[in-house]
C-alpha cells in the first residue's frame, strides 16, 4: 500500500512539474517575443521600412533580451528555451511596400507546448503560423493559425497544426498592412528558418 501510494505520488509530482515546466517557459518565451517586437520597433522608428533587418543586424543592434544572447564575442546562435533557434528579419507583407513588416521565428517548439505558446505570444501580431519543418504549400498564409477575423489565435487550429512534433512558430507584424485578401489571418508567413551556426 505504501509503495502504490509514494508511485502515485511520484507520478503526480512528476506530471506537476511538467505541466508548471511547460507553463513557465511558454511565460518566459512570451516575455521574450513581447520584448523582441518592442525593441524592433523601437530601433526602427522613424525609418520607412525594416527591409534592413537580418539575424545578424538584430544580434547586432540588440533586439534580443540579454538572458537570450549567450556569453560570448561576436555571433553566437540565438536560442530559445527548447533548444531552437530564435531568429528576426524583415519582409514584406500583404503586398505592402518592401520591408514593411518583421518576423520573429522560433524553432523547435515541442508539441506540447506549442498551441498554448502561439496563442500566449500571438496577440499584437498580424499573422501567427506554426509550420513542420521545411513543409510549405507555398500560399502566402500557409501554417496561419489565426480565426476567421485574423486577430486572435484559434487554439482548435493551433492545437491541429501542432501535433506533430516539434515546430517552427512564427509572429509577423506589419506597420501599413493591406486587406488580407480571402483566408484567415492577416500576414503572410515568415520564410521558414533553418538554424542559425555560429
């Protein structure tokens, strides 16, 4: 009886510390998209487009949050908190002028953690997508796991889109965005991102 009742225990304290786990990066990882934005933004005010910005320009100008950039000279691989890869570039966006938005990119994302992640991150950007690897139909919402009014995240889709396995999950913004034009969401994708070397 002791030993069914401390497995138990065990089991619980276990599924406890995954779900908190989970629950703590996806803050974390949040935390870190939010602050990414703000900073592009903020270092690209006043310009007309982020058509300039490349991984290495963000590392450069010091878009990512310092717990992100590791403790080394020159450019190191920009990771997030599932071993991926975080990347930031400029795009265009629903046939907009050139450069007119941005993409933050992560890589990796567990599946268990992954529709909660697009769905805490997502809000504020124009399109939110969760891509497999280098899969892509080539339209220009592909992954998109926006509803129908391309302002929030439909956890439905998102939870569809994110079963299997790890993830590449992407939030666009666009400073002057067009109509979109006849699917859900608001943006197009961001390119998907292989992972960066130093």
């Amino acid at each position: 009886l002791v030993a069914a009742a401390g497995a138990v225990l065990a089991t619980s304290v276990v599924a406890f510390y995954h779900r908190t786990g989970g629950a703590l990066q996806i803050a974390q990882e949040q935390a870190n998209v939010s602050a990414i934005a703000q900073n592009v933004k903020r270092i690209y005010a006043g310009r007309n487009a982020y058509g300039a910005l490349t991984p290495d320009s963000a590392q450069q100008q010091g878009v990512f949050p310092s717990g992100m950039v590791p403790p080394q000279d020159g450019f190191a691989r920009i990771a997030n908190v599932w071993g991926g890869t975080v990347s930031v570039a400029g795009t265009t966006i629903d046939g907009g002028i050139p450069g007119n938005g941005f993409t933050i990119a992560y890589s990796n994302v567990p599946s268990s953690v992954c529709a909660a992640f697009a769905a805490a991150a997502g809000n504020g950007f124009d399109e939110v997508t969760v891509r497999h690897g280098l899969l892509s139909t080539g339209g220009p919402h592909d992954g998109s796991v926006l509803d129908a009014d391309g302002r929030h995240v439909d956890p439905v889709l998102a939870s569809r889109r994110c079963v299997s396995g790890p993830s590449t999950v992407a939030f666009a913004y666009a400073e002057f965005p067009l109509a979109r034009e006849t699917c859900a969401g608001s943006g197009p994708i961001p390119p998907n991102t292989q992972a960066q070397t130093a």
